[in-house]
C-alpha cells in the first residue's frame, strides 16, 4: 500500500518564529505566564471549591457593594472586566451554591441587585488569603523588580483601556 504524500500548505515561518517563540513575542509569553498563574490559583482554590472566575466575581462584588452600593449583573462585569454571557452564567452558579442572592434592585425595575450571602462572605474571606500566598508564591522570582511588573502592566492595562479594542 502506497502512502501518497500531501504536501503541506505554505506558512511563513520568518512570521511564525516571531508569533510563537516567547522570547521574541511578550503577547506569548504573557500568554504563557497567564496560563501558569492561573493553573496555581486554580489548584489553590479547588481546596475551597470555587473557581478563579467565581473568586473574581465574589470578590468584585464585595468591592462594589461597599464602594457604590447596589451593584447589577452588568456593572459587575464591567468592573471585573469579564464577558457578560460569562458573567451571567456564573453568578447563576454562585447563586444555586447560596454565595451570593439576586434580589430586585432598588433603583433599576429591569435589573437584579448581585448581593452577597452570610455563606459567599465567610467563602471569599477564606480565598482572599489563599489568592494573595499564592501570587506571593508565584511572584517570588521577581521580589525586587515587582512593582517594575506592576507598573509595566498598569501602562498596559490603561492604555489598551484608550485604545481602539477598549470600544469592542
């Protein structure tokens, strides 16, 4: 039995080195970075049962409730600059799991007040130090030049904030 062989469509290699090789693209190797972090919140907080994703939300709720007050599906997502769909799909979870309540909001007949639980509270003030040693952990290599990062990503953060995929 013969094998025919297929040639292999045409990529500019020259263009894919660039693409896929960390030490010649920061977007990749942030990328890669990201995927490890999270791989390490992800472990730390299975210990509780939540998500990374579900930390982020309970936590950005508790920051909005006590710093604007009632705080909708849509503001949170904003805030924590997550995709609304996501968003909405994982505030039901939090809600079946009794950590947070969705009650008619006081100012908006169309929305939902997001509010945490007694249960979601006690949850997020047990992540809370578990997220801040894992960073520490995570972040160990670059004691001394952390707030060198920190700054890097804020200029990052802020300024794709005034770019043009900010208005997507």
């Amino acid at each position: 039995m013969s094998v025919k062989s297929k040639k292999r469509p045409s990529v500019d290699i020259d263009t894919l080195t660039l693409t896929l090789r960390p030490e010649n693209n920061p977007g990749f190797l942030l990328w890669q970075v990201t995927n490890l972090w999270q791989r390490c919140q992800r472990s730390k907080l299975d210990e509780i049962g939540i998500t990374h994703v579900q930390f982020i939300l309970l936590a950005g709720l508790a920051w909005l409730d006590q710093r604007e007050g009632p705080v909708n599906q849509s503001r949170l997502a904003q805030f924590c600059k997550t995709d609304p769909m996501m968003t909405s799909q994982v505030v039901r979870t939090l809600e079946g799991q009794g950590l947070l309540e969705r009650t008619r909001h006081p100012t908006d007949g169309r929305a939902r007040h997001l509010q945490l639980t007694t249960s979601g509270a006690k949850l997020l003030n047990e992540a809370m130090p578990m997220v801040l040693e894992t960073d520490a952990d995570f972040f160990r290599a670059l004691a001394e030049d952390q707030a060198v990062l920190i700054d890097a990503l804020r200029r990052l953060w802020h300024a794709a904030q005034a770019g043009p995929a900010a208005k997507r």
